[in-house]
C-alpha cells in the first residue's frame, strides 16, 4: 500500500511542475510582447525625431566593476 502513496505523491508532483511550467512559458510570453511592444514605440518616437530612451543593459548607464577591465 505504500507503493500506491508514492505514486500519488508522484503524479501529484508531476502535476504541479506541469502547471508551473505553464505558468512561467504564460509570463515569458507576455514580457516578451512587452519587449517587442516597447521596441516598436522606440522606434515610433525615432521616426518623429524623438530620441529614444537608452536601454537597461547599456554601458553608459551601468558603472564598470569588472576587476580586469583592459585597455578599452
């Protein structure tokens, strides 16, 4: 009888990564059309003579805390 607890407890695990999976494909969807949704608005605004706003990932923004940085 205890064999049929474990495959309870088994299904029930599979069950519940399933919907997590599902879950976290819905949300990485939805940021991506955010993404793409924001890009299309950038270049909107480029075309108006507008300059668009830098991104999160530039260089310029972020300081440099690399220890070996080079000769750049």
């Amino acid at each position: 009888m205890a064999k049929a607890g474990k495959a309870q407890k088994s299904a029930a695990r599979s069950e519940r990564l399933s919907a997590a999976l599902r879950e976290n494909l819905k949300r990485r969807r939805q940021q991506a059309k955010g993404r793409e949704q924001g890009r299309e608005r950038a270049g909107d605004r480029a075309e108006h003579g507008e300059t668009p706003a830098p991104e999160a990932g530039s260089e310029a923004q972020n300081p440099d805390f690399r220890r070996n940085r080079g000769r750049e």
